[in-house]
C-alpha cells in the first residue's frame, strides 16, 4: 500500500484535500480512540511524506506516480525539523472536545458550596445533625468530582457512536 492509499487521496489530490483525509484517518486510527496503532502509523507516514512539497515530488518519483496537479497556492517547504516542531506545537485535540454535560459540571460546585453553608450553620447553632448533612455533601461533593472526567468520556463516546 502506497501512502495515497494509505489516506485515500488520488495521487493528483491537492494539499488541502491530502490534509482532510489525513485528520479523517488520524481521528479513525489513533489508539487513544480505540485505534490500531500500526495503522496510525501508517497514516503518520503518509503525511509526513505529503505534506510537504518537495517530500511529495520525490515520493511520487519513487514510486512512478504522475506528478500532483500544481496548486495555486504552494506552502513555503520546511526542513523536518521546522515540520517535527509545528506538529509539536499544535496542542489541539484530534478527537475534539470532551465536554460534561451542564448538570454534572455545576453539582460538585454546587454540593461543595452547599456543604460548607450548612457546615457552618451546624457550628453555629451547634446541630450535630447538619454537621452530619454538611460532610455527607462534602464527600459526594468530592466524589462527583473524582468521577465527572469518567462521566464526561462516557457521554463522549455515546454522542459518538
């Protein structure tokens, strides 16, 4: 398998669209997504080879490809060490955003706050049993948060499926 196979790109394919079908195949592929990661880096490969200019015109002699359509618009071509730094400075997510659902981000807060308001009453009025209430709420409190990134995945990857 070449690497235009590998991305699923037709050896003519311009950057944008070898770069399009890089991001689909990396967020298919990637272990952290339930991936293969022998196929990750395959596709890792493929764009290392694509992505820049002069590596795809050199690639495409090896192989005997027709040369790519020229594209209006050419990347300024980059050393792999200009190109190993970028990719290290994108932070950015590749299967995007995990986010909690509304309620289960204020109940922790909420359940903290509300356990330290009745905790002080407790003191104040000297009630053993809402000084009881008050660090009932403030383990679910701590347990909610411990647990809310579980939650968060698990929402994730049923919005996904």
């Amino acid at each position: 398998m070449n690497h235009y196979e590998v991305l699923g790109v037709a050896p003519s394919a311009p950057v944008a669209e070898v770069r399009s079908a890089y991001i689909h195949q990396s967020r298919r592929h990637h272990p952290d997504r339930g991936g293969d990661p022998g196929a990750m880096r395959a596709v890792n490969d493929a764009w290392a080879a694509l992505s820049d200019p002069g590596r795809r015109a050199q690639y495409d002699r090896a192989i005997g490809a027709s040369a790519p359509v020229a594209e209006a618009v050419q990347p300024p071509v980059r050393s792999e060490e200009e190109d190993l730094l970028a990719d290290l400075a994108d932070d950015g997510p590749i299967g995007g955003t995990v986010r909690l659902p509304r309620w289960m981000a204020l109940l922790p807060v909420a359940l903290f706050v509300s356990s330290l308001v009745v905790g002080l009453l407790g003191l104040f009025f000297m009630a053993s049993a809402l000084i009881a209430v008050a660090v009932l709420a403030f383990l679910l409190s701590c347990m909610l948060f411990l647990v809310s990134p579980f939650i968060a995945l698990y929402a994730s990857r049923r919005t996904t499926r």
